[in-house]
C-alpha cells in the first residue's frame, strides 16, 4: 500500500469552506449596514423633528378641571331634610335640602292678612271720596239756591227803597226786605262755607286712597318676598353633575351663604393647562392638542385649544409678586390655557376634575402669522 494511500484524509477548516462564507458577512458589511441604518433612523427622526416636532409646545403641569357650583342656603334655618347622598347624580332643579318653613309660612300668612286690610282700606277711602263728593254736590245745590233767595232780597230792596222814600210804602217793609236780604247773604256766604268744607274732606279722603293703596303695594311686595323665602326652604340643583363635599346634615342650623355641599359637572369638564411664557408665543385658538391623562395609561386624547388666561397665572394670586423692590430674581411665568376636550361620554366619565395630564399642543398653524408679526416688526 503506498503512503499516500494509507495516509488519512485531513478536513477542510471551515474558513476554507465556500458555504461557510457565504453565510457570514465580514464586520466591514454589518458596520456599514449599521450605519446606513442610523442614518436612515436619524434622517427620519430629523426630519420628523423639522416638519412637526419642533412645533410641539409639551407641559406636564396641567390638571383637569370643572365649573363646580357650591350649594348654599339663601335663607336661615334648620336642615329638616336631606335629599341627596354623596357622589349622586342630579339634575337641574332637582331638590336637595329642605330647611323649616314654618316660620316662612307664618310670615306669607300675615303678609297675606295685610293685603286684606289694605284693601279694605282702600274700599273705605273710595267710599269716603264719594260720600264727599255727594256732600259737594248737596252743598253747591243749596248754595245755589241761597244764591238765588239773595239776589231776589237784593232786587226786592231796590224795588221798595224809591217806594219808601216817595211815601208809597212804609218804611218797615223795607226794613224788613232789608233783613231778609242780610239772612239770604248769610246763608249763601255759609253755604259756600260748606261747599269748600266739603272739598277738603274729599281731598283728604283722596290722600287716605293714595296712602292706602301705598300701603297695599308694600304689602304685596313683602307677601312676595314671603313668598320666595317659603320656596327658597327647598333647596335646588342649579345644574347637572355629581354631588361631592357634603356637609350637611339633618338638625343642622344653616345661614345665608353656609357651603353644605357641591355639585361638580363631570360631564363638562376641560383641561387647564399652564405652559411657560416662552412656550405660548406659538399658540392659537383652535390648534389641537394630544393629552395623556395618568388614570388612561396607553390612551391619548384629542381635543384645541379653547381660549387664554388675560394673565399669567400670578396676577391672579391672593399677593401679586411685586417686583419694584429690592434684589430681583427672573422667574419664568406660566400662562393657563384653557383645553377643549373631544370625546365620549364613557371616557368622560373616567376624566374627574383634579386629574393630572401630559399635553402636546401643535403650534404648526401659527407659521403665517409668525410670518407677519415678523414683517410687522421690521418695517422701515
């Protein structure tokens, strides 16, 4: 046997192997690979970066809110009723606490009462004016007819006066024509006396009606307050929502104003977003906006902006930073954004004011108004 024969067969290493290195790219191809693909990643991320993302004014400083209505008591009293549980849904209208009313009721009977004796009143002042009025009308008549008896005295003293003084008739029948003139005088002037009586005692009466019926209208005025305050012993929802904060209870003495419980509007509610003062100069109403609320994980929501705050939000606080005065310290302001939120109702119910969420807004419509703030700014 030769040796070559004999001898064993070495194998090929697997490096030699075409197949081998078909299957395995050398490190020059993965690294250019790699970079083609972060290339490609990068060129799209900056190009996502320039068409949209730099447009997007983001803040984590927004909470949810509601126009939440607090039910007070316009009356003073003492809780007889409650009608409502926490958390429970009303509607506008519907009861929700019901003080004493005996006392009001009290007060609108003798309101009331009043009304009748002012109205009787009045009846007997109408009365009073036209039995005066028939008194003038009794007192002119007799003057009327003294005023005739006196001027036929008169005439009958003139007849006889030349009679006398010619010797055709005696002089006591003058003297007499003369008393009877004198008595018919007396009578008239008195009766003109009672004439004028008369119509002071219907101007009196008049004042009596104007002050009665005064006192009618002051007493309808108070039987309506009476009125209201009787109804205001049933206290009311004065919009839709949830019952939250409630405080009061059965036996409880309540005054004007006293907060017994709140009525949140749930089904109403928007975003109230404070974003920094260098991040609104992009803003407009209208442009939308992407939330992230923490209570829907995974979940984004849709909604624009609805309008501005007038100020920012320190100009609203109980002490205004007062900046005129000693060392001062720059302190970025933040401007409230008020959110309009679109959805359903079965989200809404989940977004309870409080809430706290994540907002991007695109401010990508504001461009061409950018474009003539700027031309405005550089005239000239």
């Amino acid at each position: 046997m030769s040796a070559t024969a004999g001898s064993p067969s070495r194998p090929i290493p697997a490096e030699d192997s075409p197949a081998a290195g078909a299957r395995r790219p050398s490190r020059r191809t993965v690294l250019i690979a790699l970079g083609v693909v972060a290339l490609i990643v990068g060129a799209v991320w900056l190009a996502r970066w320039w068409t949209v993302g730099r447009f997007i004014e983001s803040t984590d400083d927004a909470y949810l809110q509601a126009d939440s209505v607090t039910v007070a008591p316009k009356i003073a009293g003492y809780v007889t009723e409650v009608y409502v549980a926490d958390n429970q849904v009303v509607k506008p209208g519907d009861p929700l606490v019901h003080l004493d009313a005996r006392q009001y009721q009290v007060a609108l009977d003798q309101a009331r009462a009043t009304i009748d004796a002012r109205k009787a009143d009045i009846e007997r002042a109408q009365a009073d004016i036209k039995q005066q009025q028939s008194n003038i009308a009794q007192a002119q008549a007799q003057q009327q007819v003294a005023r005739v008896s006196a001027q036929h005295a008169s005439d009958e003293v003139r007849r006889y006066a030349p009679l006398v003084a010619t010797g055709a008739e005696s002089s006591e029948r003058l003297a007499e024509l003369t008393s009877s003139r004198d008595q018919a005088n007396a009578t008239l002037a008195a009766n003109a006396a009672a004439v004028e009586a008369a119509r002071s005692q219907i101007g009196s009466a008049t004042a009596q009606l104007a002050q009665a019926r005064a006192q009618l209208e002051a007493a309808q005025a108070s039987a309506q307050q009476s009125q209201l305050d009787l109804d205001n012993t049933v206290v009311r929802s004065v919009l839709g929502g949830k019952v939250g904060d409630r405080t009061v209870r059965v036996g409880q003495y309540v005054q004007p104003g006293t907060r017994m419980l709140t009525v949140v509007p749930v089904q109403s509610t928007y975003l109230l977003a404070n974003f920094k003062e260098t991040q609104v100069g992009g803003m407009r109403v209208g442009q939308p906006v992407e939330m992230h609320v923490d209570a829907l994980p995974g979940h984004t929501l849709h909604g624009m902006i609805d309008s501005f705050s007038p100020g920012t939000g320190s100009q609203f606080a109980l002490l205004p930073p007062e900046n005129a005065t000693g060392n001062f310290t720059k302190i970025v302001q933040r401007v409230p954004v008020r959110i309009r939120i679109d959805t359903g109702t079965e989200t809404r119910s989940v977004l309870l004011p409080g809430l706290s969420v994540t907002v991007d807004v695109d401010t990508r419509s504001a461009r061409d108004r950018d474009a003539r703030i700027d031309s405005e700014n550089h005239r000239g």
